[in-house]
C-alpha cells in the first residue's frame, strides 16, 4: 500500500502559493472542495488567479474574502439559492478584482485544449459577441498578456484553412498551477471514482501542474481495479491526495449529501457588503477547523442532507 501522496488539510492549503492560477473539481453548487477552501481562506492567501469553466459558491467565498485578484469564467452564483455573484459584483464595481469574461463553452474548451497539450482550441463560439470586442480585454488593458502563465492575446480570428468554414476564433488553453478537486472515492495511490456526473475534472486534472484530490473516502487501490472502468481519473495524473468527509458542504455530493440551501441563501442574503462577508467569516470560518465547522452545523443538520442510497439524493418528507 502506497500512502506517499497522503497529505492534511492545512498542507494541501499551503501547496497553494500567494498568485497561483487555480481550478476546482465540480459544477456551480455541486462538488465543490469548500473544507480547502475554508483553509484558503484561513491562511489569508493573496493575489489567486481563478481559472474555472464556472464559478459558484466557492469563488464567491474567496472573492469576498479577498485572496482573489483575477477571475477568468462566464459565470458565478448559487443557482435558485442566489441567484448572481453579490460579492464578485461589489469587487467589480469597486476596481478590487479584474474579471476576464469568456463564454461557457469558449472555458471549456480551453480546458480541453490544455488536457490534450495543446497550445490553443479552435471554435466558432461567440462569434458576433462582445466577448471579442477587444475593448472588454480587461488583461491586456490591465497589461497582464505576458505570454507565460497569461496568454499573449485573449483570441485571435482566423479563416478555416481546410475547408473554407468562414472564421474561427483561436483562445488560449489555460495555464493552472494547482487543481483542487472535491470526488466521493480516492484510491490509496491517487486513483479516483467520481459518482454522478463528471464535469471538467478529468480536463482539470491534465490541464494543472499540481492535482490535489480531496474525498470523501480514501479506498484500496484494489476495490477500484475490479471495475477499472467506473474510475475516472488515473493515478499518475494526482499529485496528492486526502480524505475529509462532507468536505464540499455547503455545496452537494452526489449520492452522500444534498446541497445546503438554507446555508447558501443565508450566506447570500448576508455578504452583500464586505461587512456582511467579514461578520459571515468570522462566524463561520476563522478559529474553526473542519471539525469544528461540523460540530458547529451540528449532525441533525448533516443527517437531514444525508441523500437516499437508493435515489442518490434526499427525497422531500
């Protein structure tokens, strides 16, 4: 049994250094890594790059708290639990943060892109769009475009040279130092087995220098190799791995818990002033550790989110 990749909770936080361009595991509310998070948060990192295909409650967290200053998506909320992102917006309004602003598909293709190495993905996507209206460039205007971690241009136009399609747009792949990833099972070695649906995290994990994979469960290697074709991210592809259950509340995990509304629309409600967020922190994030943010929902809370093993999720009473 391997156990070399097994790191806590506070190192996978401390492997995220103050600049870092960084990715998560999930879609809007479901899946997310909030116990890293929360330690993100708790560390005071400074100056993160968020590159993600959407945003959700976790960029919403750490936008507010002010580790932040690039974000590159197409959008951020809490679905029917808030509907945009309040803190993201603030930032915006006030020139705290610069927001780069590609289409859903434009990220997920960039993504893909760097998963298969390559320096860039060919689309027709968003054509016609302010997307590419080169005024809305906002790193080039901010004088980012370094062509290393940041790439020299946003797009480029090109005609389809092979079979006179029209234009093209060229966007860059996506340049990730560290891949946070919050999935149901890890094997001992790093293998992973995600429940439900995907998303980008197998683009995500290629696409980073650094994966960390945080579960639910740490199993042996073994389980996962008698049904090799349920796993959806190999070994070699994960740096480092650690095990924290309910580590993606308030956000959901298919077939364990349910999303937590309630804590998503209080959050909402309460952090659309930067006072609001730093009351909302202080309750809920600084001096706890994941235990005692556990204890602090308390386990009727936690048992009430508890999904049906048959159904994969808490049917309603």
């Amino acid at each position: 049994m391997s156990t070399n990749k097994r790191i806590t909770l506070q190192q996978a936080a401390e492997i995220v250094k103050n600049g870092s361009s960084l990715t998560f595991s999930g879609f809007t509310i479901w899946r997310r890594p909030f116990a890293i998070v929360y330690e993100l948060i708790r560390q005071r990192r400074r100056g993160l790059h968020l590159i993600e295909v959407n945003g959700g409650p976790q960029t919403e967290f750490l936008v507010g708290a002010g580790c932040v200053d690039i974000w590159e998506s197409c959008w951020v909320g809490h679905e029917l639990y808030g509907k945009y992102g309040a803190n993201l917006s603030r930032k915006v309004g006030k020139k705290e943060i610069l927001v780069e602003d590609y289409s859903h598909a434009e990220m997920m293709f960039r993504f893909a892109a760097a998963a298969q190495g390559a320096p860039y993905a060919v689309t027709q996507t968003s054509l016609g769009t302010d997307i590419h209206n080169p005024e809305f460039d906002m790193l080039g205007r901010a004088g980012k475009r370094d062509g290393k971690r940041i790439a020299k241009q946003k797009y480029i136009f090109a005609d389809d040279p092979f079979f006179d399609a029209g234009p093209q747009v060229l966007i860059p792949a996506v340049k990730i130092d560290v891949a946070i990833l919050c999935v149901q099972q890890v094997g001992e070695e790093g293998t992973v087995r995600v429940a439900g649906q995907l998303y980008s995290d197998p683009e995500a994990a290629r696409a980073a220098d650094i994966t960390i994979v945080m579960a639910e469960e740490i199993v042996p290697e073994e389980y996962l190799r008698r049904h090799a074709d349920h796993n959806t991210i190999p070994s070699f592809e994960v740096d480092y791995i650690l095990e924290c259950p309910f580590g993606a509340h308030p956000t959901g995990s298919f077939g364990g818990y349910d999303v937590d509304g309630a804590f998503l629309k209080d959050f909402y409600a309460r952090t659309r002033t930067q006072e609001g967020f730093d009351a909302f922190a202080e309750e809920w994030i600084f001096g706890l550790d994941h235990v005692g943010y556990l204890e602090k929902l308390g386990w009727p809370r936690m048992l009430n989110l508890r999904a049906n093993t048959a159904l994969n999720y808490r049917p309603r009473k």
